[in-house]
C-alpha cells in the first residue's frame, strides 16, 4: 500500500497546505497520479471494491449503529434539511449507499417517501427489519439492494426523486463519477443531488491517514477524501447545475471519543492533538 502508507509518504501527500493557485494544481496533480496508481494496483490485483464493501458492511450491518454514528447522521440530516425544503407532503427521497438507514430515519418526519438502496444485504436487512419494528408502512420507507448501478431507466425502476442524497459513502466507490451521473438521472427536474462525506482538509487527513492503519483499508477507494473541485467537476460532468461544495460539519477528536462506538477509528484518535474530521456537504439540482 505505497501509495496511500504514513511515514514519508504520508507527509509527502499532506504537502502543500497553503490555498491558492499552486495548491490546487498540485492537488490535481496528485489526484491523477493517486487514480492511476489506483487502475493499476486494481488491475494487478483484481480487487473489486464493490464487493469488498458488500461483504464488509452486510457482516457489519447488526453492529452499525453506535452511538458515534446516530450523531453523524444527525449532523447530516441537519445539514440536508438546510440545502433543501423539505414538504412532508410532498417530498419523496432516495437515499443512496443508505447503511441500516441512519440518516433516512431522522429525515421520515419531514419526507412524504424515503427509498434507500444499498449493495449490501446485511444493511438492506437491517433498514426493512427497523421499519417493520417501527410500525411503518414500506410505502413510506423501505430498502432494496442494489449491486451497481447502470445509469439508465432500469435503475430504482425508473423512479424519480425530488432529493437523492448519499451520506459517508462516496470514498467507497470505485468510480464516484458514474455514481454522480446515475445518481443525477434518479432527480426530477428541479430535484437536488445532496452528497456529504470527509473534505481532503489537513486535521482530516491526518485522522484518515492514521485510521489506516487499522483495518478496512480493502473497502476504501478514495483514501484522502475529496476536495471542493473534485466534487464541482462530478456534479458539472452530471449535467446538474446551481452546484455548491462547502464544509459542512466538524467533529473533534475528544468529542468523537466521548460516543460510544469511537472504537471504529481505532488509531485514529490517538495521540495529544485535538484535530476535526471535517465533512464536506456538496449539492446541485436538476435542469428542469
Ligand atoms: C459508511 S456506510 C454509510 C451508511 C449511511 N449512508 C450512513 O451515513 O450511516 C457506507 C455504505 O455504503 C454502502 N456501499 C458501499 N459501496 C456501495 C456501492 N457501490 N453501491 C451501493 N452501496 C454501497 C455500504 O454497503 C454501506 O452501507
């Protein structure tokens, strides 16, 4: 794991963090040369992410919910209802990569219908099993299991939604900019594609760098997170346009290890600095 591995190598991807010009040409730079060496050690190897992640997280799937994790999904639902208004009578979302539905639970009071999809079946289990347990009808919510989407009619059936978000899932797909595209042909005209996941900030990578160190490193296809630009030019090459990419909540590291399920970052929160895992909240709507 050269590529993405601490040490040196580690210090040498930190570098430069001044903003400005030369920053993010570097960064470009960087990027392309992290994406090609990534074909290539895939090609050599044949590792699959998609069914890495499948495997990982349908195992996963009973112990998901921790109490970390219930407050990243509230930050999230907190930061989707402020980009879009929502109409519980008339809002209808898909919520992509949706876990055992976090953030589809805490957004339902507000939302007319909530279809999750995910890859894999353990998490797709979890969501309906919850539903059921709450007493909601699967017209109001439910969950289906999807492997890859194909960016034409015959996903989700053909239906179109008024948001589609996609929460702390993008640095698992392989390829970010064919689920942009799909994910933007699943918006009604005027409908908003909504994705949060971790910004490529310093305090962040370096939190990302040393959970690395840890396990899961096989389910992660985008290591340092995403910058602002990376995330603009997927939602231009979508078609969809009014596109912002901003921060959009921190958490600290000595808040993080106050919830129960911090264990997650292992590494991660070692260590004296007191440094944020910063996410990034990026959105775009559908030409009508
Ligand atoms: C870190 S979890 C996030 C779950 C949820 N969005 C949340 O914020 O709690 C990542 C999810 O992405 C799903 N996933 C990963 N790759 C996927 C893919 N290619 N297609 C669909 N789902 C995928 C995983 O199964 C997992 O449920």
């Amino acid at each position: 794991m050269g590529w993405a591995g601490p040490g040196w190598a580690g210090r040498l991807w930190a570098w430069p963090s001044p903003s400005g010009a030369l920053y993010r040409l570097i960064r470009r730079v960087k990027h392309t040369i992290f994406l090609l060496t990534l074909a290539m050690t895939e090609k050599h190897t044949g590792h699959n992410y998609a069914t890495a992640n499948a495997e990982h997280f349908s195992e996963r799937a009973r112990s998901y919910r921790t109490e970390l994790l219930e407050e990243l999904a509230r930050r999230c639902a907190t930061s989707i209802q402020k980009i879009y208004p929502f109409d519980v009578n008339t809002t209808e979302v898909l919520d992509f990569a949706c876990g055992p539905g976090l953030v589809a639970f805490e957004l339902l009071p507000y939302t007319k219908r909530i279809v999750g999809v995910d890859s894999a079946q353990g998490m797709v289990d979890v969501f309906n099993h919850d539903a059921q347990k709450k007493n909601i009808s699967l017209d109001k919510i439910h969950c289906v299991k999807i492997d890859s989407l194909k960016g034409d009619q015959s996903d989700v059936d053909g239906q179109l939604f008024d948001v589609v978000i996609c929460v702390q899932a993008y640095h698992h797909f392989e390829d970010p900019t064919h689920i942009t595209n799909a994910l933007a042909q699943r918006l009604k005209p005027k409908g908003r594609l909504i994705v949060i996941d971790f910004a490529d900030d310093e305090g962040t990578q370096t939190i990302l760098t040393r959970k690395r160190e840890g396990a899961h490193i096989h389910t992660v296809a985008h290591k340092h997170g995403f910058s602002f630009e990376q995330m603009t030019d997927m939602f231009k090459s979508a078609g969809l346009q009014d596109i912002h990419a901003e921060y959009g909540f921190k958490i600290s590291k000595s808040e993080m290890k106050s919830y129960q399920g911090h264990e997650l970052f292992g590494k991660a929160l070692d260590g004296d600095d007191d440094i944020s895992l910063q996410y990034f909240v990026a959105h775009g709507e559908k030409q009508s």
